[in-house]
C-alpha cells in the first residue's frame, strides 16, 4: 500500500480465515458484509486463532447490535464509512502498534505466571473451550499419617491450556462466561 504495509486481500470471510491460518499478520481489516462469512464470524474465529490480533471492522450499514457484538468480540475499532484514506492510514498505524504492545504484554505475563491472560470475551471463549478439551485430572494419594497406607485419593484438575496457568483462572473463566455447569460436566467425565 502507499502507507508501506504490505496488503493480502481477500474476496471474503472464508479467504481471510484460510489467508490467517496459513501467515502472520498485524492487523486485520475487514466489512462487516461480506459473501460467505460476515465480519463479526471472521472476528470470532480470528479470536479463536490469535487473542491479540488487532481487528479493526467498518461497514456502510451501522447499527447498535453490529456495534455491540464487534465490542463483545475484542474488536479494536469499528469505523463507519466512508472512511479518509488519512483516517484509514491512522487506524491501521495504532492497531500496528496495539497488536505489537499486546503480544508483548501477554509475553510478559507469561513469564510471570499471571493469570490475568485474557481482556475479551471472545478471546475468554475460545481459550475455555480449549481448555476443556485439553482437561485431565491428576490424583494425588492421601496417606495415613499412623501406617503409611493410602486412605484415598485427591483428584486435582488441570489442562493443557496455558493461558488459565491454575484451576482457579479456569473456574473464573468458567464463571464470566455461565459455563460453571459445563465445565463441571467435564471435571466430572475427566473423573470418571
């Protein structure tokens, strides 16, 4: 582009979706009214793909519910058209710079363990979906202190999602997003 960014067009949801499987991008820039697959879907399946992915979305055609689901969604912003190509070059240059920030500050928190992993909800969703495939118990015996022998066993929950690091970022993840039932469901068939 004449801004200096290197541009991948694609002619709807699904290209852009396949387009973000196979390479790296720092920005997504997408209309809300697309063949195939809306931007709002294209948003949650980016979310599902990348949580720091800046997605900025526009369309001809506001309306609230479109407005509140791209904030529900985690996108960066939503523009109306028409849209200045000096406003579209302004945009894109913060989402840059966001989406750098954001793996940096994730990177961080990574490294230190923290819990506080996740901002949006649809990036809340998909990591606990993913944590509920990746769940598996760990039992740990608990020993007679008079002979040493097993009395029972404690089951301790875990998944292979690193984004929740202990049980307790998984049940309040589970709690914001109304999943407590699910996911005991699937403690329970882990247990069993």
């Amino acid at each position: 582009s004449e801004a200096g960014y290197q541009v991948t067009s694609c002619a709807d949801g699904r290209a852009a979706l396949a387009a973000l499987r196979e390479g790296a991008f720092a920005v997504v820039l997408s209309d809300i009214l697309m063949p195939d697959m809306n931007g709002l879907a294209l948003l949650r399946a980016v979310r599902e793909l990348d949580l720091d992915l800046p997605v900025v979305l526009m369309t001809g055609g506001p309306s609230i519910e479109t407005s509140m689901q791209a904030l529900e969604w985690g996108a960066l912003q939503y523009l109306i058209k028409p849209i200045t190509t000096a406003k579209l070059h302004e945009v894109m240059a913060r989402a840059v710079k966001l989406g750098a920030l954001a793996r940096m500050k994730r990177q961080a928190l990574v490294a230190t363990g923290s819990d506080q992993l996740i901002g949006d909800r649809a990036g809340l969703e998909a990591g606990f979906l993913r944590a509920l495939d990746g769940l598996w118990m760990a039992y740990q015996p608990i020993v007679r202190a008079h002979d040493g022998g097993v009395h029972g066993y404690e089951a301790l929950l875990r998944t292979t999602e690193p984004v929740f690091p202990n049980p307790g970022a998984l049940l309040s993840a589970a709690e914001r997003l109304g999943q407590l039932a699910n996911l005991g469901g699937a403690v329970r068939a882990a247990v069993a």
